[in-house]
C-alpha cells in the first residue's frame, strides 16, 4: 500500500467521496449530499480529510475545529469512513493519528466525536485511542428531511 492524505478543498473534490459515503449512510441522496456539503463548507469552515491508496479513495473523515466552554478549543472528527475493504488494515490507526496531528498543530484541548448507537465496532475503536463515553447525542427532527 501506498497511503496519502490529502486535505479536499474545493466543492467538486469533495463531491468525490459520496460513493465512500453511502457505507455509512446509505439513504442519503446524491442531491441531499451535495446542498449539505456545499452548506458546511460556507457555514462551519468544514475540513474534508481524505486517504488514497495510490489514486484510490480509501478513506475519509470530515472535521472542524471549534471552542466550548467546558473544554476550550477542540477537534471534532465527522462521519468518519474506512473503505469496506480497507476495515482492520490499520487504515483508522494512521487517520487517527493524523487528525491527533492537526488537534495539536491547532493547540485543541481536546477531541470529541458522535458514534451511531449501531456502531459497536466504531465505539470499541476510539475507547482503544483513549476516548470516553460522556453522554448522549440527542437528536429532535423538525422537518422530515432531517
């Protein structure tokens, strides 16, 4: 393997990764996907964190750096997405690591994240990297696109 990271900057790049996206959430459309995407680089100064393997998308972790006030400042990883066929390959270990790199270069207190309540396998891996259950997500829909 020949792994590299890149940062994806523009809309079009970022539109690349949906095919990699729908393993994690597959109802989502192409339409949907790419409003919001468009919205969370404009709004919330969304990072798009990419993994090839050569020239293949492997995978991807959306991140944003922000403040609160029990924490400070802090990185917060974002649907985070290992290629199927890259699972249990040591793939989720180096981005891992990479996104430690970039809380550190950008003097973060802390990183924190949501996992799906289904992703057991997700939980077991970041409580291996020294993250801590400390609540729970709620989520209240207001309209049925949501």
């Amino acid at each position: 393997m020949q792994i590299q990271f890149k940062h994806l900057i523009s809309l079009e790049e970022r539109l690349c990764i949906f095919p990699l996206y729908t393993q994690l959430n597959p109802y989502l459309t192409f339409e949907k996907f790419s409003i919001r995407m468009e919205a969370q680089m404009v709004e919330t100064g969304y990072h798009l964190l990419a993994v090839y393997n050569f020239n293949e998308l492997i995978a991807t972790s959306g991140y944003w750096i922000s403040n609160k006030l029990y924490c400070g400042k802090y990185l917060e990883p974002d649907n985070v997405v290992v290629d199927k066929g890259y699972r249990s390959k040591g793939i989720g270990e180096m981005m891992q690591k990479e996104m430690e790199t970039i809380a550190k270069e950008n003097q973060c207190n802390a990183m924190m994240l949501d996992a799906y309540l289904e992703n057991i396998q997700g939980h077991k891996f970041y409580e291996k990297h020294n993250y801590e259950k400390k609540g729970f997500h709620f989520v209240k829909k207001l309209s049925p696109n949501s």
